[in-house]
C-alpha cells in the first residue's frame, strides 16, 4: 500500500513538473475547462515558442505583436480558440493557420496597421464559425479570402477601409447569419456581391458612403431579417430592390439624401406593404418637403420630378437626426443614372439651383473668349442681330461675370429685356459684351451724319473717298464725250 501511494505521488510530481516547464515564459497555463495558455498583456513582441501540442485555448491579446510566421501555430492541432486581437501585427504569412482544423473562433480585430491580407491567409479552416477582422485598416478582401469556410457563422468586418466589394467574395459562406460591414467606405453594392448567403440573418451596411444599389443586390437574402444602411449617401432606392427580402423584420434608412418625387414611388409602395418596422426616410429633395417622412406623404406628393444638381448634392450641408449637420464633400460620388429614372427622362442634364433655365440673351453656359470672335456654335452666347448687321468685328469681348455659372444680374436681364421690346437700337450687341463708349470724331469730320459714319478703327474714311471717286467718274465722263 505505502508503495502504491509513493508511485502515485512521483507520477503527480513529474506530471505536474512537466506542465509548468512546458507552460511558455511569461504566460499563465491552465487545465480547466480547456488546456489554456494565456498570455495576454505581457508587452509581449512575438509569439511565444514551444506552445504545449495540447494546448485548446490561445490568448494573445492587449501584446504588442507585429508578425505572425507560418510556423507559428504547428504544433497546435487542438486548438479551438485563438484570441489575437488588440496587437500591432502589420503582416500575416501565407499558411500561418495552416492545419489548425479544430480551429472554431479567430479574433485578429484592432490590428490597425494589418492592411492587406493574403487569399491563403484562412485556407483549411473548414471549422471555423467566428472570424473578427474589425479595426484592422483593410483596405480590400482579396477573391477567395473566405474560400472554403463553410462553417462561418459570424464575420465581423466592420470599421476597415474598405472601398469596394469583388462580386462572389461571400459565395462559400453558405452558413453566415451575421455579416458586419458598418463603417466602411463603400460606395456601391454590386449584383452578386451578396451571392451564396442563403442563411443570413442580419446585415449591417450602416454608416458607408453608398450611393447606388443594384436592383440585384440581394436576390441570396431571403432569411435575412436586420437590414441597417442608415447614414448612407443614397438618394434613389427601388422597390424592387427590396423585394427579395422576404423575412425582413427591421429595416432602417434614415440619414440618407432621399428624393422625393417620382423616383420614390416603388419605394414608397413597397413601404406601403411591408410588416416590419422601419426607420423614418427624411425628404432631403425637393425644397417644399424636406424634413417629411416619405411614409407619410400621400401618394400625389411624388408627382413631377425634382431639379437636382450634381452639384448641389456635393456641396449642401444635410440636417441629420442627431441635430448636426452632415456635409457632402467632393468625393462623395452620384451617378446621374441612378438619379434621372423613366419619370425624369425630360431632364437631359441637371439642373443647377437658382439659373434660369430657358435660353436668352442674360444667360451663358460658357464664357466667351477675349479679344476674338466665337465661332462655335455650343460655346456662343445668344446674339440679337437686327437689319442684318453684326457688329461683332473689330470688338473687344470683355468678361464681365466670375461666377462658376455664367449668368447675369437680373438688373441687366430687364434692361436688355425692353431694349428688345421697343427696338431702341438698330442693331444690338452681342449679350456678354457691354456697349462700346464712342470715341469723338476727328476735326477735319464736320458734320453729325458723317461723324456717325466715320469711326475710328473701322473703314469709313475708306468706303467714302470710293463714294466721292465713283460719282465724279460719273460726272466725268459726259462732259468727254
């Protein structure tokens, strides 16, 4: 018996001597409920070596690691969760996760500098349900980065850099019910970039810079019940875009640049029918009912279409619910063909705010060039010619407006307005040149007909010396025969 006890009492010794020399410097290895190494917030710059192949739980958060080899994690077959987060990895090498096939949960999230990632970096992890890669300064998902994850559940890719989504970049993620995209810088969503998320429940596309959606956008999400992409750029969004969102529960669109006119209608129809709970859509166009909730307008309220400018939609300070005001800087992009729809078909080119829009002799879509007659007919002003004389020759064209868009006061507007009405003038200058100050007629000039006649700068003198020759050949000429 004593010796029984003695050999039990050696093996507890070397076992338990053998766990504390395996355990890596700096970390805290336990047993329960899982073999655990833990090694979080030890200013730790590497990944520790000689990690226990038994080891099911890794922590490596709140470190200050910046790289991770392929080499790193081979022995650890079992492990199971894997916390990296909260480090300053820049890079990952392609394979590092190689043959980690119990691998279950994988945060790398708040790696600021961790920019780009290979296509191979999540190869094999064929159990993998929980990816965090939010925070990470992605600046793009590369094609089959997700390949092969048929067990992913949950991908948080939220707060990156991301401008752009390739189409069919979720196809194998037949499984996902939760796909975190806020806080990107996405602009658009393609046909297929939702392609294969048959299961997904819950998609936040919140807080980006979207201006146009495919009317295909989401044919794949008939489970998905959470739609967020509030605080967007969109202005236009069909209805039928919607329509494929057939267990859809919670819808919110607020903070967008909606237009109501026309183009809201099959949004407004579809809103009209759906069940769940939706967010107010603040009119942002036209003036008369910015503020109102597109819900609750009646139906003959969308008549007509709105003049909207590309410009004005750059430029204007837009009220958000939170009482500030959001701006549209230049790089905010909207594609005229999302905004002109069948109902707009009159509207060739946008229409800038506060610019007559009929052409006449106070407006000018160009400016005329100096000291030179225009020739072009899409780059002239309108010019009022009476009697058939144009006289345009032998003039200084001044500029006389600096505005971006060209036009006159409406001071000068009436004036050249009445000039037409009780034909002052026998002939009238071209519209973007103020009338010419005479100079005085030269001493030898005598009288008022002549003085009108002859101006400097012009052939005058010349026309009436060939008068004056002309009737005295004539004269002549009688008295020789």
């Amino acid at each position: 018996m004593q010796g029984t006890k003695l050999l039990l009492l050696v093996i507890w010794c070397t076992s338990f001597k053998f766990k504390v020399e395996c355990c890596p410097e700096a970390c805290l290895c336990y047993n329960e409920p899982k073999i655990t190494v833990s090694c979080q917030q030890q200013r730790l710059t590497i990944i520790p070596p000689y990690i226990p192949i038994q080891t099911q739980r890794i922590y490596l958060h709140n470190n200050k690691i910046t790289f991770i080899r392929s080499t790193s994690f081979t022995s650890c077959q079992n492990l199971t969760i894997l916390w990296i987060h909260s480090n300053n990895i820049t890079y990952i090498e392609s394979g590092s996760f190689y043959g980690l096939n119990k691998l279950e949960e994988l945060d790398m999230s708040d790696n600021f500098n961790l920019k780009t990632v290979s296509p191979l970096t999540f190869r094999g992890l064929t159990h993998l349900h929980t990816l965090h890669l939010n925070r990470c300064g992605l600046l793009e998902l590369p094609l089959g980065i997700f390949q092969g994850l048929f067990s992913l559940q949950y991908l948080y890719l939220h707060e990156n850099n991301l401008h752009f989504l390739h189409n069919d970049t979720f196809v194998d993620l037949g499984n996902l019910t939760f796909l975190f995209l806020h806080g990107n810088k996405l602009n658009s969503l393609s046909e297929n970039v939702f392609a294969g998320l048959i299961n997904l429940d819950r998609l936040l596309v919140h807080q980006n810079r979207l201006t146009v959606v495919h009317r295909r956008t989401f044919h794949d999400l008939k489970k998905v019940t959470t739609l967020y992409l509030f605080n967007n750029n969109l202005t236009v969004l069909k209805g039928e875009i919607l329509s494929p969102l057939v267990s859809l529960q919670y819808l919110r669109l607020n903070g967008n640049q909606w237009i109501c006119d026309c183009r809201a209608k099959s949004l407004w129809t579809w809103l009209k029918q759906f069940k769940g709970s939706s967010s107010e859509l603040e009119c942002f166009l036209p003036p008369e009912l910015v503020g109102s909730d597109l819900k609750r307008l009646q139906i003959h309220y969308l008549d007509g279409c709105a003049n909207v400018s590309l410009i004005q939609m750059r430029t204007s300070i837009l009220p958000s619910r939170t009482g500030t005001a959001k701006e549209i800087t230049a790089e905010t992009f909207i594609d005229p063909d999302e905004l002109i729809d069948s109902c707009c078909e009159q509207l060739e080119k946008p229409v800038l705010p506060g610019t007559n829009v009929k052409t006449g002799p106070s407006s000018h879509t160009s400016r005329v060039s100096p000291n030179g007659p225009v020739k072009d007919k899409e780059n002239i002003s309108k010019t009022k010619v009476i009697g058939n004389v144009d006289n345009r020759k032998n003039r200084t064209y001044k500029q006389i407006n600096d505005s971006p868009f060209g036009t006159f006061t409406s001071k000068i507007d009436s004036s050249l307005t009445n000039a037409k009405q009780n034909n002052v003038f026998d002939s009238v200058e071209p519209s973007t040149v103020p009338n010419k100050k005479r100079h005085p007629c030269l001493k030898k000039v005598k009288s008022k007909s002549q003085c009108r006649m002859y101006q400097p700068g012009t052939n005058s003198a010349l026309l009436i010396t060939a008068n004056l020759l002309f009737i005295t050949f004539f004269l002549i000429i009688p008295i020789h025969f």
